[in-house]
C-alpha cells in the first residue's frame, strides 16, 4: 500500500482535520472550565470585591455565633448524626482559623503533643460531644461511645482507624475516595493519610493562602489540615475516610438517645 498516498486521501485528510478540531474544542473547554472555576473561586472568596485593588475575604463561616442548634426532640437520628459531623467540621475550622490569626496556638488548644494533626481533628470531635450535649452518658450516641482504645485513637490516627474499624459499621469506612465519591460521604469524616490525619469540611473553595474556606454547592471537596494549619481541595490519594456522622448515626439507633 501507497502510505503517503493514503494519508493524503480525501477521506483520510477530512479526518484528520475532524479529529484536530476535535482535540482543538477540548483544550478550549478544559481551559474555559479552568477559567470558570478561578473566577467562581474569587467570587466565592471574595464576594464583589473580586476585581478589586483592595480585596476583602468572605469570613462569614468562621463566624462562631454561625453554629446550628441540635432539636433532639423533632431531629431524626441521621439529622442529628448530620448536625454532629457539620459542628465538627466547624470546631476544627475555627480552631485553624484561630491559630492562623494569633489568637491561639496549638500548645493552648492540643497540648502540643507529638501528632497534633490527628488530636486537631479528634479535639473537634470531643468538642462537638460538648456542644451538642453528648456528654458523659447523657446521649449515647456519641462517636467515642466506648472507652476500650480512646485514649490511644485521641492521639494516634492509625489507632483512631483499628478504634472505629473495629465495629465494623456499613458504609463507615472508605478505602481511597475519589472526587466523585465526596458526593455520599458526610461532612466531619476523618481522611486518615499515611502519617496524616485530616478532615472533610464540605464542598466549597478555599483561598490562595489556603487559609479561608467558603462553603458552595458549585465548589469542590475541601479538608482541613490541622498539622500546617491549612484548607485545601481533595484531590485523591491513598487514605481512609471514616465517615463519622454514619458512626454517630449507627450509636443512635444502637443504643438510644438516652442511656
């Protein structure tokens, strides 16, 4: 066969042309997608202010007096299961926020112990038990319902994986995410990386800086760093989610709200 002759047959040559227009019309639409997201971004983050010289972050979700209230009369289990997991979130926002700004520091909110990361995020928990009135054996619900293993998961991110793996609870651990899988896993689940331990705060955007987090339904899965105190988009990765609300939400329906 005559390949130069082939290739430049018309039938060859129109396809060819077809499949460059085609690859041209997909980098345009991945850039003009890149393009939308920035610009949702700075929307977002910083309200009208976006194409200003003086730009101005949209701080309204760090605000503490934001928290929602727990109806344990009319809220279903999996409302207030929900409810713990989003106040979780928030407790571990507000603590990255406050050291971000100077008002605090690790030592005074961690005890500065040797895996802070994952004492940021089980510190959140606790405080949400607290906030939401799941304390001592007030509601049994709560996700450290057991004693055996506490101690050592508070401090340690593998331990607090083997501490809730152990019940081995439906659809409460998940084994390397992707993007698309944030869309059934709840707010205030524990991402447990090799070494790392992080925590989904829901779908949103975050800053340049990495230090604001923006909650929108058009954004992207966000976590929340408490070992460089930062927020950032969940990108993948190898890690272990445990989805903490469908824990608390099992508690519930296990043991009763009141016990």
């Amino acid at each position: 066969m005559d390949i130069k002759k082939f290739l430049t047959s018309k039938p060859v040559s129109h396809m060819s042309v077809a499949m460059l227009a085609c690859l041209l019309t997909l980098s345009i639409k991945g850039h003009d997608a890149s393009e939308t997201f920035a610009d949702q971004q700075d929307a977002a983050v910083y309200g009208n202010t976006a194409q200003s010289s003086e730009r101005k972050l949209n701080r309204d979700y760090f605000n503490p007096s934001t928290f929602r209230a727990v109806n344990w009369s009319s809220m279903s289990n999996s409302e207030i299961a929900a409810l713990f997991g989003e106040t979780a979130a928030k407790e571990l926002a507000l603590d990255i926020d406050s050291i971000n700004r100077g008002l605090a520091t690790p030592g005074k909110l961690y005890g500065l112990d040797y895996n802070y990361c994952n004492k940021s995020v089980t510190n959140a928990l606790a405080d949400a038990t607290q906030r939401m009135k799941f304390r001592a054996n007030t509601y049994a619900g709560r996700p450290f319902a057991k004693k055996q293993g506490r101690s050592a998961a508070l401090y340690n991110g593998d331990r607090l994986l083997e501490y809730f793996g152990r019940d081995s609870i439906p659809g409460s651990m998940i084994h390397n995410p992707t993007v698309a899988d944030f869309s059934r896993i709840s707010v205030g689940s524990v991402i447990r990386y090799p070494g790392h331990t992080k925590m989904y705060i829901g779908i949103g955007y975050v800053d340049e800086s990495g230090k604001t987090f923006v909650p929108d339904a058009s954004g992207r899965p966000v976590i929340a760093s408490g070992y460089n105190e930062r927020f950032s988009y969940y990108d993948g990765g190898e890690c272990t989610v445990v989805d903490i609300a469908r824990v608390v939400e099992h508690n519930l329906s296990k043991a009763g709200r009141n016990r």
